[in-house]
C-alpha cells in the first residue's frame, strides 16, 4: 500500500481529478454504494465485479425506498459515505496515475456533503412531494454524478489512460 503513495510514476492530482473526485464523493454521500461503484463499472474490471457492484447499487437504490431506512446520518452514516467518497476517489485517482491523498481527502469531503445535503434535500421534500419520488429525484440526481465522474466518455481517465 506504502508504494501507493510512493510511486514516483504517479502525477499530482490535477485540478480536473479533484472535481471529479468531489463529484463523485457527493455522489456516494447520496447512494453510498455509488463510491466504489463508480469506478468498478466504468474502469475495465472483469463482468463478475462489475455485476456486483451493479447488484450493490440495485441493492441500496431499492432499500433506500423502504419505510424502514434509517437516515443516512444515523449510526455512523456520513462517515460511512465519506469513506465511501474517499475510496472511490482513490480508484479515480490511481486510474490517472496521480497521488491519492488529495483525490482521497476531496472525495471525502464530498461524501459528506452529499450525506448532509441530501438529507436536507428529504427533509425539505416532506409534505411537498411523496417521499419515494424524492428519493428517485436524489437516484437520478447521484447516478448521473457518478456517471459524469468516472465515465471515460466524459473525460474521466479509463483503463490505460492519463489524466
């Protein structure tokens, strides 16, 4: 793991990965799955991983629609996405060949601001909107994050490319 951080082939973070690295953590403070999810099923991993995390997103996605979700600030969970954001902005980040820890850190900052604006978002939807079509505006809204984030057709680096 050290040489993660060592490798002198990799690049500082630039200013377009740091974006995409927010994006996407605000994605994952939305869904939390959507972090590592992300990168899974745009970056060249084999077709079981990427069914799994598809599966993991489909999983999270149909939960969050179930009366008995807890918020996502409950029990640790804006941690749980921070961490969520920093891991994928980690994948993002080792993909382009540059040094994770400022993709990591921004990630996470962007997992926590997607965990607490999204629960506004609900909060101030109750009453205006039934709650399940709050909740697939946010799917909507988080998909299309991660989608932009790590999707090499919008600039994001694939397998094999630098950004």
């Amino acid at each position: 793991m050290t040489a993660l951080f060592r490798d002198e082939a990799r690049t500082r973070a630039g200013a377009a990965l740091l974006m995409r690295s927010l994006l996407l953590g605000w994605a994952a403070g939305a869904r939390a799955s959507l972090g590592p999810a992300g990168p899974t099923l745009t970056g060249g991993r084999p077709p079981l991983v990427r069914a799994a995390a598809a599966l993991g997103v489909v999983g999270e996605i149909i939960g969050d629609k179930l009366p008995t979700a807890p918020s996502r600030l409950e029990h640790g969970g804006a941690l749980v996405r921070a961490t969520s954001g920093a891991i994928g902005a980690t994948m993002l980040a080792v993909r382009a060949q540059s040094n994770p820890v400022l993709p990591a850190v921004t990630g996470a900052v962007g997992g926590l601001a997607g965990a607490y604006g999204g629960a506004a978002w609900r909060a101030w939807a109750v009453g205006r909107v039934p709650d399940w079509q709050a909740a697939i505006a946010e799917d909507v809204v988080a998909l299309t994050a991660a989608v932009v984030a790590c999707s090499p057709r919008f600039g994001a680096p694939g397998v094999g490319q630098v950004q």
